[in-house]
C-alpha cells in the first residue's frame, strides 16, 4: 500500500470494510484510548466521521485526548456497544495512527460536509488493525485485518480446546 488510509482498507477489504463502517454508524459516540504524557492510557468519549473516503476524527482544541495525539498517535477507537447486553450487533476496534491534519483546504472541505462546533482538532486515521468479534451460533468468532495481510478469522466455541482458525 501506498497510503495507509481508510481508502486502502477498503479496497484490500470490501466486504470486511463496509462491516465494520455500519458497526460504527449504529452509534454516535464511541470510546477512545490514547496515551497520557505519563504513559498510561487514557479512555474518553469520541464521534467518528466516514467522508471523502477516509475516517476521522474530530475534537475539540487543546482537549486532553487532541493533546495525547498530537505528542503520540497510535490509538485505539472501539465501537459503541449499543443499548442491549446480547452483543448481537457483535464488536468493532480500530487500531492505528491518528495523523493530525493542518492543511487549511482539507480542513475546510471536512467542515464544509460535517459542519463541527469549531474551532478543531482533527485526525485522519491511518488503520493499523481492524477488529471484529462476534457470536455466530454458539462461536465466539473474531476477525482481524493488517495492512498487506487479508482478514484472519479465528472461531471459538465452548466445547472447543483450541480456536479453530481459517
């Protein structure tokens, strides 16, 4: 890949890109974890934006989790789990870098479709890892994505002594 953006992941991984990008849209707010100054992690609420063919996201100046990634931008962003306590909507995480965007024009075309409270921060997601887990039957099923590795699925169920993996 030349570019390690959302757009890449898509086209390594169509149908598992388009999954995991409904699992996100389910939800307004979803959880971040960045890395303190001090090394620990840190966990806070966050929007994410799909548009022009790549993931955002968007915060609000000099706010904690801004400052995390703009001094370190590996994150984690994980789905929001909805409402129910079935997980039947399974599990979505992004793993990756968090590539703060300065450029006048792209911040102006984002505000342009997205209209955000400004003034922002915003962060263009390079994927490092794509995650998915769910329960299909009685398996615990995960699927996971690497830049220039197609999607690995492992499955689990409770008789199992090993995952099984495909």
């Amino acid at each position: 890949m030349t570019k390690s953006g959302w757009t890449e992941f898509e086209a390594a991984e169509p149908e598992f890109a388009v999954a995991v990008r409904q699992r996100f849209q389910q939800y307004r707010h979803h959880v971040l974890a960045t890395i303190r100054k001090d090394g620990s992690p840190r966990v806070t609420g966050l929007e994410v934006t799909f548009v022009h063919g790549e993931l955002w996201l968007g915060m609000m100046p000099n706010s904690r989790k801004a400052q995390d990634l703009r001094r370190g931008p590996r994150f984690a962003v994980q789905a929001n789990p909805g409402p129910d306590d079935d997980m039947r909507d399974g599990d979505a995480r992004i793993s990756g870098r968090a590539v703060e965007v300065t450029d006048p024009e792209e911040i102006a075309r984002f505000s342009g479709e997205v209209k955000p409270p400004e003034p922002f921060h915003l962060f263009r997601v390079e994927p490092t890892e794509v995650v998915t887990t769910s329960i299909e039957a009685e398996t615990l099923v995960v699927r996971a994505w690497r830049p220039g590795r197609p999607v690995r699925t492992i499955r689990r169920g409770n008789s199992d002594e090993a995952a099984q993996e495909e």
